[in-house]
C-alpha cells in the first residue's frame, strides 16, 4: 500500500471508528499530512461513497468530516441506535425531534410522566436542549444528535422532514392514551368531539385518528382525515382494535406483549366464569361481557346493565371510569363487577 493509499485508508478507518464529526486537524495529525491533503481525500472518499450509493456518507459539518448514515436512511435506522439507549428513551427523543421545539409540558402530555426523566437523561447526553419557557420548557435536538444519528443538518426544519418520512402522525382520544402507551405508539391525545382551538390545530396535522366506534360521523364535523373506530368494551375487543391500530401503523413495538397479556388475563376469567349461572342482559355492554366469558343467556337469569343506561338491574357494570386507569384495568373492573355480582357467595 503506497503512502496516498495508506492515508486514505486512514481516514476512512478513522472517521469509521470516531462515531463523530473529526477536524481536519485531528485528522492531519492521525495520517501525518497536510490538512489540505486531508481535505482533499474525504472529498474522494465522499465521492466513492456517493457514486456506489452507499448507505453511508462522509459530509463536511463547518470546520468537520464525519461518516454518517445517509439522510434519507435515517429515519429507518433510528430504531437501531446504539444498546446504551433503551426503547422508551428512544420513542420519547423521536417525538422531540419530530414535534421540535416541542414544550416540555406537551411532551409528557404525549408520553406520560416518565417523560420528566427521559428529559433529563437526554440533557445528560448533550442530545437535546431544555431552555426555560414560562413554566415550562422549550426542547430540540442539539448538533450532537445529528451526528450521532448521522443527519446533516441539525435545523429543527430538516430534522422533522428528516424524522417525518414514511412516518404516520396518530392522534387517539383519551379513553385510548394507556393502550398507545402499551403498544409504543407515538401519539398525541386529542378531542374530536367538542375540539378547543389546540385539538382543532392537531385535528390538522395528524393522518390518523383513533376513536369509539359510533362516534366517527360526530367526530367527521372536525376531522376529515383516516380514522380506526377500536372497540374496547371486553378484552376481546381491545385485542381486535389494538390489531387494526397495528395494521394501519408501521411501529408498534410492544403490542404482542400487550396481545399475550390480553389471551393469558381472558383465560383467567373464562375460567372463573365457569358454571356461572346465566344472565339477561338489558344492554349491549352486558351482552358482550357474558360473550366474552362465555356465560349462557336466559330471560330468567339475573338482569345486567351498563352503570351509564340507567336501567334497574340486578348487577350494574361500570361504565363511567377514570381514563387515567390502564385499559386493561378498566375492563378488568367490569369482568369483576359481573363475575362478583353472580357469585353465589352475594
């Protein structure tokens, strides 16, 4: 290998092995050259990476040479950012470097409490900048995340069209933020129903709008964008409407946890509804719970209804809960009221 050979070789090794933006000064006294030679060799080297349509790129950042995945590509490769980051870390820096700026206030909004945390882990690793702004804070990405991601620009504008390709935005009422949280969803709550000047803005931006069903034509007065109507009156519900919300988004991460949970909890209670007496349900909800435990039917069983009917009966499911409480949760509740109410314990 002839000396030209060598320290080109060098410099590729070398901004290979650096996983950051090198000066051309560091890179001059790695090979031993002129910093215009440098120079002059990761611009050969960036032009046989570009003419083998390379998945990777070498790019000049001010005073900078740094290998990166290619801009187009980094979307598609956030997922596999290095081990030390764990998943929820990640999914949170996706929404700041998609929403940016983005308020600290709306970001927790958007993925719970622990966002406070993840905040600060991402502060820690210089990815991201918190400026104070009025109670709360401003977030974007810093220069360091564009180079740890490989992006070429660390402008808010091009990040998000960067972070935005092939990208669906999901918006989801409130009944159905712990089952986004579940299934690792990127997502923003909003009201299509009776929307305020903020959820009429994100009705706007989103492509996806996840709701009961029943109520798409009232929700169709504000949004005239894809909706999914997900059911999640019984288990068997929920894990049909988390399926379709799958189909319709190309990252849920943690939906087949979600999915065994969903089968293991099901059996439990078909196994505790055994040889239970039959019902009469008044209501649709009451029907569908006793389908779903496979409890029998009958005019002289014990009548249910839904809390919310305002039918008398002799066991009434709650209908009326916090959506603060887990989605499974919550359907667990009125498994439990039924299953109670027909204990011949009562």
């Amino acid at each position: 290998m002839d000396g030209n050979s060598r320290s080109k070789a060098v410099v590729e090794a070398a901004l290979f092995a650096a996983g950051r933006g090198l000066s051309l000064s560091e890179l001059s006294s790695l090979t031993g050259i002129s910093e215009e030679a440098v120079r002059l060799i990761a611009e050969e080297l960036s032009e046989d990476f570009r003419l083998r349509d390379s998945g990777l790129e070498i790019r000049s950042l001010e005073d900078r040479y740094v290998m990166q995945v290619r801009g187009i590509l980094a979307a598609d490769v956030v997922a596999v950012a290095p081990r030390e980051m764990e998943a929820p870390l990640i999914r949170t820096l996706g929404v700041i470097a998609y929403r940016q700026p983005i308020i600290q206030s709306d970001l927790v909004r958007i993925r719970g409490n622990k966002a406070y945390d993840h905040v600060r882990e991402l502060e820690r690793m210089g990815l991201i900048a918190a400026v104070r702004s009025g109670r709360s804070k401003e977030i974007k990405t810093t220069k360091a995340f564009a180079d740890y991601f490989g992006i070429e620009s660390n402008r808010p504008e091009f990040i998000r069209r960067t972070m935005g390709q092939g990208r669906r935005c999901i918006g989801v009422t409130a009944m159905f933020r712990s089952l986004a949280e579940r299934i690792g969803l990127d997502f923003v709550v909003v009201n299509p129903y009776r929307p305020g000047a903020e959820d009429l803005e994100t009705l706007g931006e989103i492509d996806l709008l996840v709701l009961s069903p029943g109520y798409a034509e009232k929700a169709r007065e504000h949004y005239s964008g894809e909706m999914i109507e997900a059911g999640c009156r019984t288990l068997s519900e929920l894990k049909e409407g988390a399926e379709l919300i799958s189909g319709a988004v190309s990252d849920c991460p943690d939906i087949e946890p979600l999915l065994g949970e969903i089968d293991a909890i099901l059996l439990e209670y078909r196994a505790r509804a055994r040889g239970f007496p039959p019902i009469h349900p008044l209501t649709s909800m009451a029907k569908d719970l006793a389908s779903d435990l496979h409890i029998p039917l009958d005019d002289d069983g014990a009548t249910v209804a839904s809390s919310s009917s305002g039918r008398e009966a002799d066991i009434l499911i709650p209908t009326h809960q916090d959506y603060g409480m887990d989605i499974v949760e919550r359907i667990k509740q009125r498994y439990d009221a039924l299953l109670e109410g027909l204990s011949p314990s009562r």
